[in-house]
C-alpha cells in the first residue's frame, strides 16, 4: 500500500460534518485494513436478505409463481383424479410422479431463465462488482426452489387428500416430501448451467423444452409402463426417472430398481451437473 | 469555484487506485494501450472518448471483472477485484434492467447487507433523491429513475472509490442537477470518483481531472481549463441568413456549424477569420467570439490523425 499522506482539512472542509468523518476513517485506515472485514452475524445476515429478497422476487412475479405452483397441482387434477376412475392406487402412483415434475419446475426456471434474464440485463455485472459472496445467490435460489418444492407438495397433498382416496402414512408423507424437495438439487445445477448458458429471450423456451419433454419421458405424466419399450430404457438415461422411482418406491409403485442404483445416479448426475456448471462458469467469467 | 476546488484536491487527496502500463487486447485487436492513470480521493476523473474508445473495458479492469494482459494495477494497495477492494468501492454500471419484481428500499437494504460499514440508509436515499419512492417497484421506474437507484446501490457500501460509468444517460436536468450535486458533496467527502460520459458538460462540470481516451490510448490527460487551452481554437457565434457552406471558405476555419438560430465557426487563427468576415458581412448580427469549449476540444483531438 502506498503510504498514507494524510493532512487536516482545510477550514472549509471543517463545517461539513460528513467530510471530518471521512478523514477520520481514512486516518485509520493506515492501521485498520483488518475493519474490511464482516462477522459471522453480517455474513449470515447477507444469506438471510439474499433469500428473503429472492423470495419475495419469485412470489411477487405471477408469471413465475402461478404455473410453477398450479400446473402440477392442475395435472395431477387432470390425470390423477378426473381420468382416473378412483383407483386409489393410480392415484397414489401418480402423486409421486407428479410430485416429481412439481419440484423440477422451480429449480429449473429458478436457476435456468431466472438467471438468464438477471444475466441479460446486466443485472449480474453490479452484483459481480459487489462484494457480494457468489455463493449468496447459488443458495438463495436454492433456498427458494426448496420453498417452492415444498409448497408444490402441499398443493398436490391438499388435492389428493380432498379429492383422491389415496391413504399414506405419516412417515411415508414425510419421506416422501423430504426426497423430493431435496432431490430438486441435481435439477438445481442443470438450472444453473442453462441459466449460464442461455440468452434472456430464449431462456424460458428453452428450458421448457428440457424440461416438459424429460418430464414425459421419465415417465412422470403417465406411467413408464405404459411407454413403448424403447422409451423405457431411454429413461434410464434420464435423471427425472430415478428420483419418481425413489418416490415411487416409498408408495411400493416402483419399476423394481434398487434404491442404491437411483440413488448412485442422482448422485452421478449431480457431479456431472456440478462440474459442468463450474466450467462454464469458469469460462463466463475469466476473460 | 475552481481554485476552490483546487485548494480542496490539494490538501486532502492520495492516490486509492493506479494503472501503470496497462496493456489489453481482445482476439488480437488492441482494447487498452499503455494507459497510465491515477485515481485520487477526493477527486473525480473523468474518462471521455467515443464509443469503443475502451472506457468500460479500462473499468472492468479497475474493478477486477477483467485480467489487463500487461501493466499494474492496483486499488487501495491489493488486488482489483480482491474482496476488500470491493468492500471500499462502489459500481455503477450500464444495466438495461433490475429485478422488477424488489422495491427500491429492499434492493438497497440488500445491497447495504453487503458491506461491513454501510451508508446509512436515510443518506443513501438523499444522495441519490429517492425520497418519494422508496416503495416503489423497479419495475415501475422510468429510464431516469433507475439510473437513480443504480446510483443509490453504488454507494450503499460508503465507497471511498466510486465507479460511475454513464451515470445521467436517461436523466431529465433536474435529476441530473441532483446527481451532479451528489457526485460533488462525495467528493467532498473524500470519496474518489471515476467517471466515464459521453456527456462533456458533465465532465466540464465535475472532473478535477480528464483522461481523453482514443483507440484504446490516452490521447491527453488533464484538468479541463487545460485541456480546452491545449487547443488553440477560437468559437466565433453570429446570426446569419447566408448558407453554412458561404462561410466555410474563410481563411483558418476548420469547422462550420449551426447552433439555434447562431452560426458557429472554428478557427485556428481567430484575427484573420474575423478580418475575412467582417469585411464579406460587415453587417453581421450578434457577434460574439469566445474560447474553444471542452466539446471543441474533444472533438479536434479525438478527430485528429483518423
């Protein structure tokens, strides 16, 4: 640091109250490089405001809330309870695997347009100047995804409660719930490398067009047994697939695979998704 | 006015920020040449050049967001860009959008949470004149308005390095009045300023010091009074019913312009146009004759050697 010439200020700077306070601090500025740091409580404090704002942005943008909160909801409706002539066990089948698209949306739009369209407008070159932590934004949105998970779920169990006669057991809705919400995660990091990747205009199309075709071919709008064979074991390949047959299998409705598999390829998924999200970040950002 | 000014910058300015040497390319196409400067507190510098001049690039680089390929570069004696550079700078940036969907008081809460010595809110909303809607929604603000709040997030953290890059683009007068005069009561306060315009009046009006940028080099550096007088042109303002072109056959005038209801010549040499003129119109209306302003004399130096 170069050395701090530091003199009074002049007469005129003496009556502007604002003006002595600032000499003051950069007076001891010479020995308080050590004060540019936060506490614990300002750090969290940051985690905190981030989530709450990102929140209230998500909540307060209908276009965003509304579908991701009642399309599930309204689908499973459709197939789950009108189609479906009252087998409980269709209805139960198709709980989960809706259950499973509910909790894909967010975490895709949260991340893929959401970002995209903070990152078209520039928005994210202010926050990337401020001393903001990136990880402040990765958990907000998270956070808020998990929120609207969750929210989803309730959506979807308010439906079947009411209107399906499908009877789980505490533990299995609480299981089921926690799956779910936090098998959102891998979806999270595709979001995240969409989001990097995308232009604004196209964001939202092309998330869709991941989204609601990997949606049917995981077999999370009608069941993977009434697919043709060869959609079947493309399904495999698909990460949606494993986390509806994890929630299936709560429910006893599984295709037969075991919960290591499902679970060894969520995981996989979620470190290829990891990785490729840090370099195309990486490669956003180094110029 | 400016000896004050002066006297200010004199007694109370060191340097917060430096570039020696800074040398960028892009794809083999050089962005930044050599460019040597020095941010100082209390002080406003203004970078003028045309688009593509590298204004914004030669800022990105002082805020850390580029690599400069060569040269030094240092702010507050750390790294541009390291976290506790950040946390004593400030950054406004050209941004088409914020989130719609966040009053402005919230935007600026968060953006407060992030500094460990924030400006105090109620002050934050003074500089930057937002007192009348705080509960605002972004998505309600015209072009002027936003640029307003950009300004209020630049200075949430109490900077004592502050990037303005084309500040008043999309400002009415009186939000540029109150921004000017903010700009000026933060460089009172200490506060170094960097500030890149298309707007010379603003320049004019704010810098301490002018860095003229071409092609990516600096073509002259200085306070404005010497800038203007670096140049040896002369204004000459009349009124006129003859055509523009009758008078850009007269002896020395490099440019011929109309402002209004005027007609403006440039001369290099002001005693042979005037002769020439007066005796082509010796009725000429409203003369007067003044100094090269700033916008003449970026003009002739950056159209120079083209």
């Amino acid at each position: 640091m170069k050395t701090i010439t530091h003199t009074l200020p002049s007469k005129q700077n003496i009556s502007n109250t604002h003006n002595v306070n600032r000499s003051q601090t950069i007076h001891s500025s010479q020995t308080m490089n050590n004060s540019q740091t936060m506490n614990i409580m300002q750090t969290l404090n940051i985690y905190r405001l981030e989530s709450k704002f990102e929140w209230l942005k998500s909540i307060r943008n209908p276009a965003f809330a509304l579908p991701a909160i009642l399309f599930p909801a309204l689908f499973y409706i459709f197939f789950g309870v009108l189609m479906n002539q009252h087998n409980p066990q269709a209805a139960t089948y198709l709980l989960c695997t809706y259950g499973t698209f509910g909790v894909i949306g967010p975490a895709l739009f949260s991340f893929g347009a959401g970002l995209a369209v903070e990152r078209g407008q520039g928005w994210l070159d202010i926050k990337d100047a401020s001393p903001m932590p990136a990880s402040a934004q990765i958990v907000s949105r998270l956070l808020v995804s998990m929120a609207f998970s969750m929210m989803i779920l309730i959506s979807l169990g308010l439906v079947a409660f009411t209107m399906t006669s499908v009877s789980l057991t505490i533990v299995q809705v609480l299981t089921l719930s926690t799956l779910l919400v936090f098998g959102g995660l891998p979806f999270c990091l595709l979001g995240l490398i969409l989001g990097l990747l995308l232009k604004a205009e196209s964001a939202p199309a092309v998330v869709n067009l991941v989204y609601l075709p990997m949606s049917f071919l995981s077999g999370l709008w009608i069941p993977i047994t009434m697919l043709p064979d060869f959609l079947q074991t493309l399904a495999e390949f698909l990460p949606p697939f494993h986390l509806s047959q994890l929630a299936l299998k709560v429910v006893g409705l599984d295709v037969g695979g075991s919960v290591t598999k499902h679970l060894a390829i969520l995981a996989l998924f979620t470190v290829i998704f990891f990785v490729l999200a840090m370099l195309v970040s990486n490669k956003k950002t180094i110029r | 006015m400016q000896l004050k000014d002066t006297s200010e910058q004199n007694t109370n300015s060191r340097v917060i920020a430096s570039a020696y040497g800074l040398t960028k390319s892009f794809a083999g196409k050089k962005a930044l040449d050599n460019i040597d400067l020095e941010v100082k507190s209390g002080q406003v510098l203004a970078i003028l050049g045309a688009n593509g001049a590298g204004k914004t690039t030669l800022i990105n680089i002082l805020l850390g967001r580029l690599n400069a390929d060569s040269g030094d570069v240092s702010v507050f004696g750390v790294k541009a860009g390291s976290l506790q550079a950040k946390r004593q700078a400030g950054a406004m940036l050209q941004v088409a959008n914020l989130p719609e969907t966040l009053k402005i008081k919230e935007h600026i809460q968060l953006f407060q949470s992030y500094y460990p010595h924030p400006m105090n809110y109620q002050q934050v909303i003074n500089y930057a004149g937002l007192q009348d809607m705080q509960d605002r929604y972004s998505k309600k603000l015209s072009g002027g308005e936003k640029q307003r709040l950009l300004f209020a997030l630049s200075i949430c953290g109490d900077p004592k390095l502050l990037f303005l890059d084309e500040p008043s683009v999309g400002m009415d007068v009186d939000a540029r009045q109150g921004l000017w005069q903010a700009i000026r009561d933060l460089r009172a306060a200490g506060t170094g300023i960097v500030l890149t315009t298309h707007y010379l009046e603003e320049a004019d009006n704010l810098a301490d010091n002018i860095v003229l940028l071409k092609q990516g080099a600096i073509i002259r550096q200085g306070s404005s009074e010497e800038i203007k007088a670096s140049i040896n042109q002369t204004t000459i303002r009349f009124s006129s019913d003859k055509k523009l072109s009758e008078f850009k056959q007269l002896p020395a005038v490099i440019r011929v312009k109309s402002k209004g209801k005027f007609i403006q010549l440039q001369t290099e040499d002001v005693n042979q146009t005037l002769l020439a003129l007066l005796s082509a119109n010796p009725n000429l209306q409203n003369l007067s004759v003044f100094s090269a302003g700033l916008e003449e004399a970026f003009l002739q130096l950056n159209g120079g050697g083209k």
